[in-house]
C-alpha cells in the first residue's frame, strides 16, 4: 500500500534504468476502491475485502524488483532499505493515528478508551495483526466496537513482510554467489519455495483456525511471494507487451479481481485457497503488462484513475478511522452522511500526499537534525506516550468505578429500594430504564459492565471454540448432597451468577458444562471447520455420558441459537432443532433428573452493537439502548421443545418479564445495565434476578426438597 514509485529494471544487475507503470496505479485505485466501497456499503461489493490481497500482491512485485535490481549484499544495505521504507510510510500512518486518538477522546464513550489505546499502539509498532489474532477472533469479541486503527493490520503484515524479505533475497543473492549460479533462477526457486510454504499453510490454517489465519503474516506471505515470483521472471517477462494476447491475460486477471468482489463474502473462510482467484489475477496482470489498446491500460491508466493509485495509501490511512469515528458525532449516519465522508477522505488523502508523503521524506533527507532512525523513534515514542494515556485514564475511571456495591447504593438511594435493578419494570416507579442524570450512578458504570461477566469465564469453565473444542472443563461449587448441573453454551453460563446463590442457600453441589456458542443438541452446527462441527456434536453425547454417571438431581439449561444446523438456512434449522433439544431433555430426564430451562434472554445486538458502549455514550437518553421486543427477542428452539413436551419432568422458566415490558426491551433496568455485550446478562443484572429465579423454580419443579433450607 506504499505510495507510487517507478520499477527498476531486472536484466542486468546494475541497470539503472526505470519504468513507471501506469497500469499498477490503475491496480491500486481499484484495490482501494473496493476495499472503501466495501467498508462503506458491504451488501454492494461483499467481497471488496480482497482489495488488500491484491495490495499485498502489488508490494511484492515492487519491492523484489526493487531487491533484485540492487540486492543487499551488507547490513548497512538492509538498514538502507528498512529507513526508505520508514520515510516513506511512517509520518502519514503516525499522522493519521495521532488525530485518530484526539478523535477517540473527542468524540468516542470512555468505555472504548483502554481496547483502542491499545489498539493504537500495536498500530504505531505494527503488530495490530497479531493483537486482533490473539484478542478478537473470539465469539465473545463479537460485540466489541471497531477500532479507527483496526484497519491497521495489513499494514502491520505489510511491514513485517518489509522487515524479513530483504534478508531472504539478499541470502538468495549470496546463496547465487556462492554457488556460481545465476541471480535470477536461485531467487525464482527459493521465491517459489516460500510461495509454496505459505500457501499450503494458509488452507491448513484457514481450515482449522480461520479467525486467526485470516490476521497472520504466515498465512498471508504467499500473496507478496505471487508479486514477487512475477518480478523474478525477469525484465523481459513483464515488459510492455502490445500483442492480443497478452491484452487477453490482462482482461482475465482484471476479470480474477472483479469477480472475487462481487462473489466474496464474510462467511467464506479466508485466506486459503479460495484467495488464489484474486491474487494470480493481480499477478495475471502484472505480468502481461499489456499496453494494447483494447487492454486494460485504457481503464487502469487514465489520469482520473492514476490520481485515485497515486493517493491510495492515504486513501486506505484515512477512510477507516472517519467511518468509524464520525457516526459518534452524526446521530443519523445514511447515505449523505456516507458520501460527505468519502468526499473527506479523498480530499485529506490528497493533502496528506502533497503536504506529509511528499515533503517529509525530503524533510527527513535534508534536515541534519531529523534523521529516519531519530524520526521513527520519537514518532513511536510520542505516539505510545499519547496512546498509553488513554489506557491509563481508562484504568483510572474504571477503577474509580469497580465498587459495584457502591454504584448500587447509589442508584438506590437516587430510585429507592422498591425501583432498582429488576424491580424498576413490575414496581410503580417512573421508568423502566432508571435514571439518566449521573453517568457513574449507572450500575455498574458503563466501563466496567463491559468487563461484568460471571466468574465461570475467570474460573476458566468453558470449552472454547478456539480449541475446537477438545478441552471439556467441567467446575464444581459447594459440596451439598443435592446434586445440581448447570449445561449449555453462554447464555447458560450468563445465568451462573443467579444460580449459585440459590445453590448457595440450599446446600447444593453444582456443576457446570459449558460450551462456547455450539448448542447443546447433538446435531451438526455450522462452524467454520469440520473439525468444530464434529467436536460441538461430540460434547451433547459427553455431557449424557457425564449426567448419567453422576445422577444429578437437577439439570439446569439454556441456550442460544447462534448459528443454523450445518446444510439449513437459520429459519429451516429452527424446527430440527427444536426435535434435537427434544431428544437430548428425554435423555437428561430419563437419568432420573428433573430438568428446567430457561426461556432464552433478549438479543440487544438486534439494534445495539454494545450495551454499556450505548449506555456510555447515550447517558442522558438511555432509550437509546433499549429495543422492540419484536427485534430483540431471539428463537429459541430449546424452549420451544420445552414447551411441547409431554415429558412432565422438564419444565421452561421464563425471566423475560424482568428484561423487557410494553413490547421494549431494556439495556438499562432500574439503573442496572443488563447486558455486559451485545448479548449475555451482565453478573450485577443477573445477581439481581436470583430471587425471581428461584421462585420460579420452586413453582415449577414437584421435589421441594431440593429447596430445603441448610
């Protein structure tokens, strides 16, 4: 994504000649353009995201035509190379990151502020990739804002390709030397190897692990290694070309390109080898370098299009952090709104070309105090100092606010007794959604719900999905005769924090099996690997084996049907789902269990993307964080089946009352922030609605006893 520069030529090794290819401007104006279309408006261009693979092809090329032409042959020359890059890259992307954080703190919730700082900071230091790889590939990130620097981490596997790739080819250069051998078919070999390597990777990895592959390096090095094979074959191999077939190459490269933005999508797993079709057709076309009139050099050469190639890199720098960032500031973001901020983005990347790209990498060649080593380091540096801040005020005010005991006083004392938490939507109080006016009377305050999850997470108690499943942790609480399970997936675990305190005051062992998103049911869900499928099947037949060994007295589940069965739409997979959960309640009962469900919770993610973001940011008009009913309130074949069943040992409870009235559904209740994402109960909320739970359960199971006082 480097800004423009001209391709040396390759037939010899001290050629100093260039070419300037107006037909890899073009690439790039379409690259940038599909990815922004896509970002902007996804349903248009779904699979507009393969604009950084054809970026990543770009830079490939350009940079072993750059290696090979003048190979690094001393560490000094690799320093060289490394401080060319930091001029040319470096002050706009440090530009765009520092106004980004003074947009975060001018504009963005304080709830935001510790994730994106550090989010600024692996974009300052280029590792964003690998943070988003290890932090937000899992099902319970999903609710998690994106960032202004998310769109950092192809650039952050852009520079470490930058960091690595003049070592390989000047080994491979050396390797030549040694071996008497000619330059160019040693580094095709050792090019093709690592293009191999990579590539076989990148299935197994997307295959087994898709979140992360699609943010590795390792994943991703093919694609620059299928640049780079096209600038090995040489200066004859790609030089202009006017005959009808190369012309032909190109069309059917363009043609690669086009079509993988129009038939992509988010749910195919990604890189892998479905990520050939754009990749060899951005190498198709580099490597025809066709200038017949009927090629594409038409469209990709014009100076409309070259001028779009020219600012492209800053193009990409600031499109992201405006779409995210000024929706905060514009209550209704449409279509106006949309191409208002295009038009800004295209006049702040033509600045930033003209008056950063352009005059700082001159300022750093001729000034005697600003060198590129001192530049990188003071930029980074002032930079994490900035970004850091914003984690540290962010630690400050939530730790100013993790008394949730306080907080609850407080909301309290503002509403009285009768009025707090899940009292506020059957009691005779003003408003469902509590009070307004303080924002750290909320509780718990919006900074810390996002971290109120029940302690089944810190006690490590679910099988993950990142694990595919192969760990089945099983957690005990209490040491009571009356043996109690808790089973399903999240919105099982979510109600943790109600049930153990009935446990608590009756004296029951309670165990639970939790499971990341996969529906307990034993049928094949669709993950996004064959082995996930499988191990999600497998856990419904290891919990049967476990509840029959252990005899439970009561089994207490829930669920929520994130995803459709493997081969339905999610609507056609309702009905064998519910049958599914039919047979699994027949199986738990037929232990000699009494086994209650609970009525799935409300889905805020409907129309919230974060609950305490929304509570954050809309303080004083907390309605903003409520939602229709009808939208909210998700299927639920797991009541579904207990509500058809004749089996008289399986009863449904239903909580939903104290979450929604009036056809609204609430993210605030009684002062009390429901949710702590965009869809699991928050542990303060749930706590509250232990007593409601309780009753309930008492209504309904037949053996009292279970409810003795110990």
């Amino acid at each position: 994504m480097s800004s423009a520069q001209p391709i040396a030529g390759l037939s010899a090794p001290g050629r100093k000649k260039s070419v300037f290819r107006a037909d890899i401007q073009g690439l790039r104006a379409l690259a940038v353009g599909v990815v922004v279309i896509y970002h902007f408006w996804p349903k248009v261009l779904p699979g507009g995201f393969i604009g950084v693979d054809v970026f990543f092809v770009i830079s490939g090329f350009l940079i072993t035509s750059h290696l090979l032409t003048k190979p690094p042959r001393r560490i000094r020359d690799i320093g060289q190379f490394w401080m060319r890059r930091v001029k040319r890259l470096l002050p706009a992307s440090f530009l765009v990151i520092l106004v980004s954080l003074f947009g975060v703190w001018l504009l963005a919730p304080e709830t935001l502020w510790q994730d994106w700082g550090l989010q600024a900071v692996a974009s300052t230091f280029y590792f964003q990739n690998w943070f988003l790889a290890t932090s937000k590939v899992d099902y319970l990130a999903e609710g998690d804002a994106p960032s202004p620097f998310q769109h950092f981490w192809s650039l952050s596997t852009e520079e470490q390709f930058y960091l690595v790739w003049p070592i390989l080819i000047g080994l491979l250069v050396l390797l030549a030397i040694r071996w008497g051998r000619k330059t160019q078919p040693v580094a095709l070999t050792g090019i093709a190897f690592i293009f191999a390597v990579s590539l076989g990777y990148s299935v197994y990895a997307t295959a087994t692990d898709p979140g992360i592959a699609y943010f590795s390096t390792f994943t991703r090095g093919w694609e620059f290694a299928a640049g780079a094979l096209v600038a090995a074959f040489g200066a004859r191999a790609h030089a202009p070309k006017s005959d009808v077939l190369s012309s032909i190459a190109a069309w059917v490269g363009l043609g690669a390109i086009v079509l993988s933005a129009l038939t992509f999508n988010g749910e195919m797993s990604f890189p892998g080898a479905i990520a050939l079709l754009p990749v060899m057709g951005t190498a198709l076309l580099l490597l025809a370098h066709a200038t017949h009139q009927a090629s594409p050099q038409l469209l990709l050469g014009n100076k409309p299009v070259r001028f779009i190639g020219d600012i492209s890199y800053a193009i990409y720098l600031w499109h992201w952090p405006l779409l995210v960032l000024l929706p905060f500031a514009v209550a209704d973001f449409g279509v106006i709104e949309r191409l208002l901020t295009l038009v800004l983005t295209v006049l702040l990347a033509a600045l930033t070309q003209v008056l950063v790209e352009t005059r700082f990498r001159k300022f750093i060649d001729t000034s005697r105090i600003m060198s590129a080593p001192r530049f990188l380091i003071a930029g980074s540096a002032t930079l994490a100092i900035i970004a850091g801040g914003f984690y540290t005020v962010s630690g400050q005010i939530m730790e100013d606010s993790m008394d949730i005991t306080a907080s609850i006083e407080r909301v309290e004392k503002y509403l009285g007794e009768d009025c707090i938490g899940p009292n506020a939507v059957t009691a005779n109080c003003s408003s469902g959604e509590g009070i307004s006016e303080q924002f750290k009377a909320l509780a718990p305050a919006p900074v810390v719900a996002k971290t109120d999850k029940p302690k089944v997470y810190a006690d490590d108690c679910f099988a993950l999905e990142g694990e595919d499943f192969s760990r089945k942790p099983v957690c005990h609480y209490g040491k009571g005769e009356v043996k109690v399970a808790l089973i399903g997936n999240s919105h099982a675990g979510h109600w943790f924090p109600a049930v153990e305190p009935i446990a608590t005051r009756h004296g029951w062992s309670l165990d639970t099996y939790l499971i990341s998103r996969c529906a307990v049911n034993g049928e094949r869900q669709k993950f996004d690997t064959e082995r996930r499928i499988q191990s999600c099947v497998d856990y419904d037949s290891w919990v049967l084996e476990q509840v029959t060994a252990k005899k439970y007295d009561l089994i207490i589940t829930s669920s929520r049907q994130s995803l459709p069965l493997d081969g339905y739409t999610y609507e056609q997979a309702l009905e064998p789902s519910r049958r599914a959960f039919d047979s699994t309640l027949d199986s738990w009962t037929a232990t000699g269990a009494e086994v209650v469900v609970i009525a799935d919770t409300p889905f805020p993610g409907a129309t919230v993307k974060n609950v305490p973001d929304c509570a954050a940011e809309n303080i004083n008009q907390l309605s903003k964080c409520s939602g229709a009913k009808a939208k909210w309130m998700p299927a639920d074949p797991l009541a579904d089946a207990a509500k058809a069943t004749s089996n008289d040992r399986v009863n449904l409870v239903d909580l939903n009352d104290y979450l929604c009235s009036d056809g609204t559904c609430y993210g605030v209740v009684g002062g009390m922030i429901t949710f702590w994402d965009q869809s699991h109960l928050s542990n303060t909320y749930a706590q509250a609605l232990s007593p409601m739970l309780e009753q309930q359960l008492q209504d309904k199971i037949s053996t009292l006893d279970l409810f003795a006082t110990k």
